[in-house]
C-alpha cells in the first residue's frame, strides 16, 4: 500500500514534461529503449529511475503495462488480456520439442557450446534446430571458448527474456518454481538440480569476442561486407 507522501510525489513527477516526455519516447519506438537512450533526450537534472519507476507503477494493473526487459524499457499488453488480442484462427508457431529442450539448456547454461548441449542432451543437435532458434532471435553467438578448436558459445537475447516476460535470466524459474507449475513431475533423479543462470552478458574469463573473421566463417558476414540481420 503507497503512503499518501509517496502518492502526492508520484503523482507530480508524471505530471512533469519529464515524464510525458520518456512516456512518449518509449512508446514511439519499435523495440524496447535502454535507461541511457531515455536520459540523453530529457534534462540534464531528471531522476530518469525515479520517472520510469512512477510511469511502471502508474501502468500497473492497466491493459497496457510499462516493462524493464535487460535493463531496456518497453510498453506491453498485460498479459491477462492476450487472449483479447489473439486473431481467430492465428496459432502461435510452436518449436519442437528438441528446440525447446536446446533452447532450455541454452538459458539455463549460457555461456554453451554445443558439444556441451549435446552432452546435456545425450544426443546430437542438429544444426536445423540451432538455425531455427537463431532465426527466432532468442539466441545469439556469444564468443568463442578459450579450448581447443575454439567452439562457438551460445547464450540468450533480449527478444527471448521480452518474448518469455522476463525482465532479466535470473528471472528464469527455479527448481521449487518448476515443481509448482507441474513441470517437474514423477520421481525426480536423486541430487537433480536447476542450475542458476548468469546474468551478466559480457564475456566470461573463459571466452574470446567474435570477430569479422568469425562472422564469415559462421555465414553472417560475406567477406568484406556487413552482418546479415
């Protein structure tokens, strides 16, 4: 419950050209907008948090809600009301059940190469459904570890935590979260675990950036060109 004090002070900052001004600057862009693209278009003396975090509360409970995604700020349908918006007939594409499961990994492991996706997985993944995930934009090349052959690592994107409705991958569900949902079902193999996923985006200790030459050699650069998008 907000105190009157904190209501009356939330209720002058989206009263300011400030707020109106951040309102319209996330709403106005195709793809959610970081904290630093909001603060260089708005005056030099705005608490730029404390704004967002009255437009996010103002939002709240509304049909359309303000969200953090990575740090990155967006306007989203609630989600109790997607099922208003859902065209008759439109179905959703559904991934396969080893995308889903490669995918899983992914979140849950990043940084991953697939030698360890198919170690995880006990068989071999196949490049279609790496390229399906890819294609999707919820997967990226992240680097190259630091071992022999230096495989490619695999991690998340931005577009799979606001797909999922995930603010950051620490957001992702935990064992006892799994258990509730009815996802982890049956008897569970003694010591099993979820592990923790990183949050951080950077590259570990153990990984090289990619570099133009990688990207040619992966297909996403022609030689002397640009990334394909």
């Amino acid at each position: 419950m907000i105190d009157e004090e904190t209501q009356e002070e939330i209720g002058q900052i989206l009263a300011s050209d400030a707020a109106r001004a951040a309102e319209a600057l996330i709403f106005a862009s195709a793809t959610p907008v970081s904290e630093g693209y909001i603060a260089e278009r708005l005056p030099a003396d705005t608490n730029v948090s404390a704004v967002l975090g009255a437009l996010r509360r103002f939002y709240a409970g509304r049909g359309v809600n303000l969200i953090c995604i990575d740090g990155h700020w967006a306007f989203r349908t609630a989600s109790d009301l997607s099922f208003a918006l859902r065209q008759e007939g439109q179905e959703a594409k559904k991934l396969s059940r080893a995308a889903l499961e490669v995918l899983s990994i992914i979140a849950y492991h990043q940084p991953v190469t697939r030698a360890e996706i198919e170690d995880i997985r006990g068989v071999q993944t196949s490049k279609g459904t790496l390229d399906v995930l890819l294609e999707a934009g919820w997967v990226k090349f992240r680097g190259r570890r630091r071992t022999p052959g230096r495989p490619v690592t695999f991690g998340t994107t931005r577009d799979f935590l606001d797909h999922f409705g995930l603010e950051e991958i620490r957001d992702l569900p935990g064992m006892e979260e799994l258990k509730a949902a009815g996802m982890l079902s049956g008897r569970i193999p003694a010591g099993m675990s979820v592990p923790m996923p990183r949050g951080e985006d950077d590259l570990s200790s153990e990984e090289d950036p990619i570099t133009q030459l990688d990207l040619e050699e992966l297909g996403l650069l022609t030689p002397g060109g640009e990334a394909d998008e």
